[in-house]
C-alpha cells in the first residue's frame, strides 16, 4: 500500500521527451526502481537527509543522488520529468514554489506531484485540537491553514504554464491489530504526531497520546480482530509545459 499512490501517479505520466529524470524528495529510493524501470540511466535522486540519501544509493537505480533542501534545488540540466511523491507537503509557500519547479523543466517536460491531503480527517484533527485543549501555551491553530489545497487550486495556480491535470484520491487502508495503541496512533505517529511529540515532556504526551487513542476510537471503531480501517485521502496532479 505504501508505494500504491507514487504508482497511480506514474502511470498518468506519458511523453516524457529525452533528459533527466528528477525523483525530488527520494527519501530512501523507494520509487526509484519504477522510475528507473521506464527510464534507466536518467534517474536523479535529490533529497536533503544524507540517511535516505545513503539508503537509496542501496537501491541502485540512481545514475546520481544529490543532498538538497528542495526549496533552493536547482538542476544542473533542465529535467524531462520531476516527479515528487509526498515530500513537498512539508514545505511551504505552494504558490511560488510549485511556479519554480514548473519552469525548471524542458519544452514538453512533465511536473508530477502526489501529496497527502489528510489534515482535515480526524486522524490530523485530533491531534491540533487535544495539543491545543492539553497545552494552550504552546499549540494555537486560531490561523491554521491546511499546508496542502484541493486539487482544484492547483489546477488554477498552474493552468498558465501548461497543461493541468488535478485530481484527488481517497485510499482505504486497513490497518494491523496493535496492543498498546490504536492503529492509526501507530500509523501517524512517526508522521503527523511527532512535531507535536517532540515539544512535550514524558509525562505530558503520556497524556496527549491516551487522549489520542481515546479520540480515535471514536472515529476508527475496531474491527472485530482488533484492525482498524482508516480512509486516506491524497492530491495528484500533471503539469506538462
């Protein structure tokens, strides 16, 4: 289920003329070894932890890797396809940045882009709301925004620059019986939870993560052998210029 999404994005991307192709956000190279199955020896990983940067090397499908914050990245070559699989959400300032990318590429080149749109489901919400209600002096979402927009905004941020394709799939994952947790605590927690986390003491997200399961089971009933089912809903889009 993990890579299911980078899949159904890869196979929308046709006519990629001849240049590189930019993996941005590799991570640990997990789509790698697609990218590189439709175009071996053009692959480029670019990513800014030298750790998933060492462990994509591990793959070896790239023909280079590079350590770089995406927000100042800039390809030595004009790229064929940048394709980026649920990195870019955690970088700010779409509107400009997804521009920059775009005019990066080569005549006919492709911006491809999947990023998950979770943070209005309960598994994201539950998280802003009992760190605000637990610990005021540190959580205020009062101006919170969403850091990723319905498909339709980018369909209109980007339509000037070429041709736009934007949609948005919601993916059911059944997720494993745990025994100290609810399931989808132990699926958000190496994620979404951990900058909430990682400003608490031991004993306060002691109590922020019993409140979370608590909230979760709410919103994510068991199943009868103790799994879980937790729909995911994730914004794809194709820009070709």
């Amino acid at each position: 289920m993990r890579l299911r999404p980078a899949l159904d994005l890869l196979a929308q991307v046709h006519g990629v003329p001849e240049g590189p192709v930019i993996d941005l956000g590799c991570g640990d190279g997990a789509v790698g070894p697609s990218l590189a199955a439709r175009w071996p020896g053009r692959v480029t990983g670019v990513d800014r932890s030298p750790a998933m940067l060492a462990r994509a090397a591990a793959q070896g499908c790239y023909c280079a890797l590079h350590d770089s914050d995406i927000s100042a990245w800039v390809p030595q070559v004009a790229p064929a396809l940048i394709f980026s699989n649920a990195a870019l959400q955690w970088l700010p300032d779409h509107e400009a940045l997804l521009p920059r990318l775009a005019r990066m590429l080569r005549p006919a080149g492709t911006l491809a882009v999947q990023m998950p749109r979770q943070n209005g489901a309960p598994s994201h919400r539950f998280l802003r709301d009992i760190a605000a209600s637990l610990y005021p002096d540190r959580f205020d979402f009062a101006d919170y925004a969403p850091p990723v927009r319905p498909a339709v905004a980018y369909w209109e941020l980007l339509s000037p620059l070429g041709h736009v394709e934007a949609w948005e799939t919601e993916y059911v994952h059944r997720l494993d019986p745990a025994t100290d947790a609810h399931p989808v605590r132990l699926f958000t927690e190496s994620t979404a939870m951990r900058p909430f986390v990682e400003r608490m003491t031991r004993a306060e997200a002691k109590t922020f993560l019993h409140a979370y399961d608590a909230a979760l089971k709410s919103a994510y009933p068991l199943l009868p052998d103790g799994a879980a089912l937790m729909p995911f809903r994730r914004m794809f889009l194709l820009l070709t210029v």
